[in-house]
C-alpha cells in the first residue's frame, strides 16, 4: 500500500521554503510520491476600486505570475532534481487555491511550513497555513522552520 502517492507542497518563495524542502523531499523519498510545488501569485482586484486602469493592474499580475515561474523552477532545480517532480503557479487566493489544485490533482498530502510571528505561540500558524489545515480534504502535515515546539519541528493533521 502507498500511502501517498501525490505530496502537495505550496511554495512562498520566502527564506522559509528552503527550510521546509528536505522534509517534504525525504518524505516523497519514502513513499515514492510525486512532489507537486505551486506558488500562488495574489491578485489585486482590491485595487480596481483605485485610479489605477485595470490593463495596468492585470499586466503587473502577469508580471509578477512570469518572474514567479522563473523563480518556482529554480527553486525545483535546486531543491528537487527527480523527474516525479512538477510545478505551477497559478493565481488567486492562496489558501483558496491551494485546496483547489489539491482537489483537482487528488493530491494526497499538503506539506507546509509555518510563519506565524516567531515566539508568539497563538499566532504561530500564518493565515494561509490556518485555512489549509481547517478546511483541507487530506492531511496536513505543518513544519516549523524555527523549531520552537517544545523540541518538535512538525505538526501532522489528518488520518492515517
């Protein structure tokens, strides 16, 4: 039986995604699983509502989508070099998305890191994290880059 054979892993492209790459690659390592990155660029509708014209808006959304490409592949050249290894980014809502392309690929595990304020212990989880683990149909598995729980780096929510 292979327990996961799809590894969900939603990339910020921040200083935390490294931290987090070698969990999620030992684990796919153990569960021969395919590893899917997604970045999701926001969007901002919010601005509509300013003088900005919306083909200014929309070209720095596709501007900002272009270079997150470059960089999500670099980012899998340089942390997974296994060919089960797939990436895309995509637009929208983070959390909403990331659920979303969880659903549509029958992804069997989301890992994730956590950003929360550091040392502040009811803020740990960032918002996008919290959405993910409240509402995701499969388990989540949550890392703590800093490592401040109590001598645990991880959090798993879901079933086995």
């Amino acid at each position: 039986m292979q327990l996961f054979k799809k590894i969900l892993f939603p990339v910020d492209l921040s200083h935390i995604s490294p931290k987090i790459a070698p969990y999620v690659s030992e684990l796919a390592k153990k569960f021969e699983a395919k590893v899917h990155l997604l970045f999701v660029a926001r969007v901002f509708e919010h601005l509509t509502s300013t003088h900005l014209p919306n083909r200014t808006i929309d070209n720095f959304e596709t501007e900002i989508a272009g270079e997150a490409e470059k960089k999500l592949q670099e980012f899998m050249d340089t942390y997974f070099k296994c060919d089960s290894c797939k990436a895309k980014v995509v637009s929208g809502n983070p959390a909403e998305e990331i659920l979303i392309y969880a659903e549509l690929e029958r992804i069997d595990l989301i890992i994730m890191g956590t950003h929360g304020r550091k040392r502040i212990e009811p803020l740990r989880f960032g918002s996008v994290a919290d959405r993910i683990v409240k509402n995701s149909p499969v388990p989540v598995l949550t890392i703590d880059p800093y490592g401040r729980s109590e001598g645990r780096e991880y959090h798993y929510f879901g079933d086995l």
